[in-house]
C-alpha cells in the first residue's frame, strides 16, 4: 500500500504508474482515495471543535446554578449526539480510503519498459547458447512418458486436468533439484524456512495478492484461509505487525514449499506437459531490509545472481529480462524474469522472477523498524525472488540434456543428489 502523502503529492505519477501496469480501473482509485481523503480532513477541525466545545462546557458545569446546568445538560446531549455521527462517519471515511488504497497499484521504477504484455519484455543478457541436436530431440513429456517417469492421465483422474504424477528417477530429479536451490541458499546465509501452505486473507492482503488474485486461488472458505502459491506469502509476513531493531536487518530466508494455483483464465493455454499445472514446489528467497532505494536495488542484483548461480550449476542456457509495465503485477516497483530455454518449445520459457516492492508489502503488514540513530520507526523494504520451481524446470532439464538413446545426461553439481547417477 502507498503512503497517502504519495497520493496527495503527486497524484498524477500514481495515475500514470497504474495506467503503464494496464490497471485503468485502478488509477481511478486514485481519484476516489483523494475525495474521500479531503472528505476526512473537512470533517476532523469540526469534530475536534466539537470535543473542545463538549471539554469546556463540562469544565465549566460545577460553576453554574441548577437552573443553567439544565441548559447546558441539554446542550451537551445535543453535542455528543453531534460527535458520535461525526466520530461515525469518521470510522466510515476512514475504512472507504484504506479499502481504495489497497486497489491503488505500486508506482513502476521509471525504467520499466512501456508494454503491454510479457512480448514487450526488454532482454538484459544471455547466458549459455541453446543447444543444436544431431538427432530428432523430444519434448520432456514425450521423453518422461516413455519412461514411465511422468503420468497425466491418472493424475487427472484423481485431480482433474493440470495435474501429474512423477515416478522414478523423475520424482527423485525433482527433489534433488530442490534440494540443491535450498542448500545453496543456505551456504549464502539464508535462514531456512518451513512455513504454513495455508494463510489468512489478511497475509494474502498484506503481499499485495488480494484483493485482485482471489480467482486464481484455493480458498477454503469455511475456515477463512487459502492455500499458497508462493511461499513469499507466509514467509514475507514472519515480522507483520512488529517493530524491528535497524541492528537486525537485513533478513534474509529460504522456503522450499508445495504451492497451488488455479491458472484461472488460461484454458487451452499450455495444457501439455509440465509448464502450468496447479501443484508444484519452489524455493523462494525473501529479504527484508531498511527503507533505502540503493539497497533495495543492491538486493536485488543479489537474489537474481543467486538463481542465476543454481542455473549455471543446471548447465542450462537462460535469459535474463526487464519485466515491461504491463506484465508487472500491482505490487512490484520492478521485476525482473528468469527464462530458460526449451527445446519443445523453440523459444525462451518463464522460470524464476524477481521483485522489488520497496515499502508497499511492509505497510500492508505493518512490518517496521526503529532506525539506531534517529529512533524513529519506518516501514521495511522487502523483496523476493524464485530460486527454483519444480516441474517447471524439469522442462529444460530434460529437454536440453537429452541424449539421442533417450537418456538424460545429469549434471555434475546434481549427481551428488542422485547417488552419483550420470544419466538417467
């Protein structure tokens, strides 16, 4: 959420931030938080006159006569009457602009780029080269398939479509690889992390994922919670409603999680293979730190490079991109996404991305510190970023490591992992 004073400001950089996200219903919010504001302002210096009035009449109450003090009972009647409305109307106000200022979107960094979809996305720098096959290579589910490491269609019979189950050496991938992304993560310092899968709507509010992600959800509605789908969500929230020391900031953690998505609105969209099912695992880094831009920024060179190290011990091609203003989410200031080459695919996928939130997720939750040297309390700053995601990234696993017998050659840093196994 944005400081008000932003809004009152500058409200045209708040309208213009929303409308370069594609959010137009929501840089109206701009314009209804700025009425319903001036709305409580013209109503405070009445009811605080009102209180002075009701204060000095009850002071003076003891110096009159029966017969006055009658007259002033009545008076007083009347003006608590008069206050309890306004004091009403005040709570009302007061609840209509925070309901506003949480549609109102986090201002994009000026360098985001101008877009309106992920095609606009601006391309940073490249890594390793796609490979060139000598034989007629196979998409990964083609290759898991025949294997009999991958089954979607029991899984849809359990769990409808958009759902799979991994057998074998691909079920034992798919947690090496994650175990890998968690334990690198932890040599850099990262505090590890289990966290709850199911969380409150005030958690998913205080993220920046409701109102507005609700559809893409699990709700279990008879007990007010949600099932996640990162684990940013719970693991962001550890310090929501506290006051931290300056001293022990930043915080850095890890999470490896199970997390569930709905993929609301994408029917016939990527519906082969392992690019978009609703249950998958991720590693996810979260960082917490003092209300400083340059450090924020700093941090977020860091996490990148942290998954761009995991990809590199992968041995696989990837990209690093500049999210443009329309693939940017309500919450992050900027982001950047991670993608990998997919053979299948004949084109870079989407596997990690990297956000930057500044004080937007902080003054949601009510995550603050007290500087040492001022004692003053400001909002944190948070980022976070995927350091892997799992099936998604058996995608170029497999794809790119294929040998032309059908086997899928290991990387050195996995075999470890893998009881040593070279090929799979």
């Amino acid at each position: 959420m944005l400081d008000i004073r932003i809004l009152r400001d500058d409200p045209d950089r708040v309208r213009k931030g929303a409308l370069k996200k594609r959010f137009p219903d929501r840089a109206m919010a701009v314009d209804r938080v700025l009425e319903l504001d001036a709305q409580l302002r013209g109503l405070i210096p009445e009811l605080d006159g009102l209180r002075a009035a009701q204060k000095q009449a009850g002071k003076a109450m003891g110096k009159l006569a029966p017969a006055e003090r009658e007259a002033v009972l009545a008076e007083q009647r009347e003006l608590k009457t008069r206050i309890q409305g306004l004091e009403t109307r005040e709570r009302e106000l007061q609840d209509a602009i925070k309901d506003q200022l949480l549609l109102v979107p986090n201002v994009p960094d000026d360098e985001v780029p101008d877009g309106a979809s992920d095609a606009a996305n601006v391309e940073v720098r490249r890594v390793g080269k796609p490979p060139v096959f000598a034989f007629a290579h196979r998409s990964h589910d083609e290759l898991a398939v025949a294997r009999g490491w991958l089954d979607v269609e029991r899984a849809a019979k359990m769990a409808g479509s958009r759902n799979y189950m991994l057998f074998g050496e691909l079920a034992l991938l798919h947690d090496a690889v994650l175990r890998l992304a968690l334990e690198h993560m932890v040599r850099k310092g990262f505090v590890a992390v289990d966290p709850p899968l199911l969380v409150r709507d005030e958690v998913m509010t205080g993220t920046g994922f409701f109102p507005g992600g609700e559809e893409q959800t699990y709700r279990v509605t008879e007990d007010g919670l949600n099932l996640i789908g990162t684990a940013e969500v719970p693991v962001t929230s550890i310090h929501a409603d506290e006051i931290l020391d300056e001293a022990e900031l930043p915080k850095r953690y890890v999470a490896r999680s199970a997390c569930f998505r709905r993929e609301a609105g994408t029917y016939g969209k990527d519906t082969k293979g392992l690019y978009r099912v609703h249950q998958f695992q991720k590693v996810e880094q979260v960082v917490i730190d003092i209300a400083d831009e340059a450090r924020s920024r700093r941090h977020h060179e860091d996490i990148v490079r942290n998954s761009e190290e995991v990809l590199a011990a992968l041995e696989l091609p990837y990209r690093v991109v500049a999210v443009c203003g329309g693939d940017l989410g309500v919450p992050q200031a900027f982001k950047y996404d991670i993608e990998c080459w997919m053979p299948s695919r004949d084109n870079w996928g989407e596997t990690h991305s990297a956000s930057r939130f500044y004080e937007y997720q902080a003054r949601r939750l009510k995550m603050r510190y007290r500087e040492t040297a001022t004692k003053k309390v400001a909002h944190c700053h948070t980022l976070n970023n995927t350091v892997l995601a799992s099936p998604r990234i058996l995608i170029p696993l497999l794809e790119v490591h294929q040998q032309a017998d059908g086997r899928v050659r290991v990387p050195a840093a996995l075999r470890p992992y893998l009881d040593g196994r070279e090929t799979l």
